[in-house]
C-alpha cells in the first residue's frame, strides 16, 4: 500500500503560510490537531473551527467554551453569565410585581391616608367624587379627569380582586378549617389532593390527607417513652411491673446475695429437707454438714491399701478403715483448722502407717497405732501454723 504523507508539522500554534500551499494542497499540524488547506490564495483551516463542522460533530469533555457573545437568535448559545444575569433580572421583576400588587390592592382599597407619593386610592376618590357631586358642574373638566382616573383605578382594583380570590380559593382548597370530622372533599365539593390540612374540633389534632387517608398531622411526645431514659421516664415502674405480671415479691423474687452462691449448687434429687420444716427420714444417708447444735458429723471413710489423700472439705471426722497398709497426705495446715481421724484395723489384723512429714508429735515420735484387728484408734491434728499439724493421741484400743 502506498503511503501519502501531506506537508505537516509537530510544533504548538505552526500554520502554513499562503507561499507552502497550493490550492487544494493539505497540511496538518499534528500538536494542535488542525488541518489546513489553501482556497484561491488564502489558506484555510478545514478542522479546529467550530463553524464548519457538521451537527453534534464536536464533543467537549471536561472543557469550557470561551468567547461566546450575546445570543441574539432563539437557538445560540449563551454564557453562564448572560443565563445569570437572567435569572437576577426575573428575581427582580417578581419582587416588583408582587410589590406592584400590593400597592395595586391600596390603589383600589385604601380609604385613609395617602397610597404612595401623596396620591390617594380610587375607592378614596370615589367617596370623593360621591361627596363632591354638588359641585360637579363647577368641576366637570376636573371629574371627566377622576373619571378618567377612577375608571383605569377601577379596572387595576378588580384585577386586584380577582387575584386575591383566586389566591383565596387555592388556600381554602388546602386548608379547610375546622371540622369535626374526616371530610371527603374539599371546600369547593372538588376531590381532595394529597397536603390537605384540616383542623378536628372534636379531637383537637391537625390532621393531613396523604392522597387516600386522613393521618395526624403532628403528635405529642408527652405519653411517649424514650428509648434513650431506659423506661426511666415511666410515671410509676411499681404499676407497669404489676401490668406486666412481673410484680417483685407477686410475680418474680428479689434479689439476694445468697440467690447468687445457690445457682451455682446441684439440686437435690427426691424430696429435700427445709431448715424451717420438720420431716421423717426413713432409709436416707446424711452426709457432712453442719447442724442445727453446731457440730459436724464425718464424711469420708475409706479402706486403703496404699495411700490415702485427707481432704477437710469431707468433713472436721476422717474415719478410715485400714485394709493394708497406708501412708497419709495432708491437706495445707492453715491456722486455726483441725480435725479428728478415726483409725480402725480391719479383721485382718495389724498394718503399718506412714505419717506426713508435717505432722508434728508431742512425743517427738509418732505413735504406736492398734495392731488388734477389729479395734480403733482416736486422733486429733491441730494445724499450728501454715506449715505444721500437731498431732495427739485422743484414745486407743477402742473396740469397733
């Protein structure tokens, strides 16, 4: 394929010149993006000009036009500022007529005083004219002027008037005063629009048509709760809990301390026993716990053959049976703590017992257990100190 390469530059703003070109002969300049030709003996530029491009052939994205005049023909393109300059102008002319129309209703109203400029209204010069008609022959030149002037003030005033009722009947279409019930049209017999206001005499609330209801135009918050009081703002907590069935001492318990220690105990299975109440046991097995007279019965018995852990959460009475022999662990002494270990031999006969280190003996040594089968021995440990139990012989030989 052949390649046709016109006359073109690269540098910003490069035309060529009349002397470059011949007619019909292209350049390009490829920065700017135009293209130029020569017609006669003058170059033109075919691309770049705005005025000689086909309709919706350029797009602006992002860009501004500059240099646009006035708009003198209904389809021209005008400047923000010429568009603003509108706008400030019809503001202007608004504000003037509304003005103009007040001052069109004293012109045709107004019975004292002076309209504007020292003039008075055209009803002022009609009661005028009324009271001057005596003397109307005396002033025939003079009323075919207020005539002239009445008859102009009249037609302003009735245009005033037509203005004013038409105003009059939009709003009353709008608000339709007071009533005491829902109304199904509006003042007129017209069919009600969405916006409608009316007044309820009945239940004193400003009420609003939707466009196919009447709702309560407003509220009050004064029987509303808040959510941010936290039910704080109830008139009486004590009645709304009643309402709700959730009375305190009726409905639900207050609260208690020891409420918190019980929810964490396992409930008792079968019938349990109240400390209030009195009930017949039959066939039922007491463990440790404190009574009634303050003491604590025992609550472990074991039959060992090697070690044996005590634990005083079993009870302040350890009775251990031995079945072979058996070497103690105790629990940490902590002062002001004791207990009594009740010692038995089994029927076998004698076993041997190792004592914790921690166990101290009044003797120096410790004791000579019951080597008898079927007899028992009583001791007694008193924790010291955190370190120590002191150990002492209650009994011995006792029979079991």
């Amino acid at each position: 394929m052949t390649t046709i390469i016109t006359k073109n530059s690269s540098t910003s703003s490069a035309a060529p010149a009349a002397g470059d070109l011949v007619a019909g002969e292209l350049a390009v300049n490829t920065a700017d993006k135009k293209l130029y030709t020569k017609n006669g003996s003058t170059v033109v530029k075919l691309v770049g000009s705005l005025g000689n491009q086909e309709a919706n052939a350029v797009a602006i994205t992002g860009g501004t036009i500059t240099g646009m005049g006035t708009p003198s023909g209904s389809s021209d393109v005008s400047t923000k500022g010429y568009v603003d300059g509108l706008i400030s102008t019809g503001a202007s002319n608004a504000a003037a007529a509304a003005a103009s129309a007040t001052l069109a209703n004293d012109w045709a109203t107004k019975t004292s005083g002076t309209v504007a400029g020292g003039e008075y209204s055209a009803k002022y010069h009609a009661q005028a004219a009324a009271t001057s008609a005596s003397a109307a022959s005396t002033s025939a030149s003079n009323a075919s002027t207020s005539a002239s002037s009445a008859s102009s003030a009249q037609a302003a005033a009735e245009a005033a008037r037509d203005a004013t009722l038409t105003a009059y009947d939009n709003f009353d279409d709008r608000y339709l005063g007071s009533k005491t019930a829902d109304p199904s049209v509006d003042n007129d017999g017209n069919a009600l629009v969405a916006g409608t206001l009316y007044f309820n005499s009945v239940s004193q609330i400003m009420k609003l048509y939707t466009g196919s209801a009447w709702v309560a135009a407003y509220v009050s918050g004064a029987d509303y709760l808040s959510k941010a009081n936290n039910l704080s703002d109830l008139t009486n907590a004590a009645t709304a809990r009643t309402n709700l069935g959730v009375a305190i001492g009726t409905n639900v318990q207050a609260y208690a301390a020891n409420l918190t220690s019980w929810a964490s105990k396992t409930a008792p299975s079968g019938t349990a026993v109240g400390d209030t109440d009195t009930q017949t046991l039959t066939n039922k097995t007491v463990e440790a716990g404190t009574f009634t007279n303050g003491y604590t019965e025992e609550s472990f018995t074991s039959t060992p053959t090697s070690t044996i852990t005590l634990d005083l959460a079993n009870g302040s009475v350890q009775i251990i049976t031995l079945g072979g022999n058996v070497t103690y662990t105790f629990p940490t002494p902590a002062a002001g703590k004791s207990f009594t270990l009740v010692q038995k031999q089994d029927g076998t006969g004698s076993r041997t017992v190792t004592w914790p280190a921690s166990v101290k003996w009044p003797a120096g040594t410790a004791p000579t257990v019951t080597s008898t089968a079927s007899k028992a021995d009583k001791f007694v440990f008193t924790a010291i100190d955190s370190s120590s139990w002191l150990g002492s012989v209650a009994g011995q030989n006792y029979t079991v």
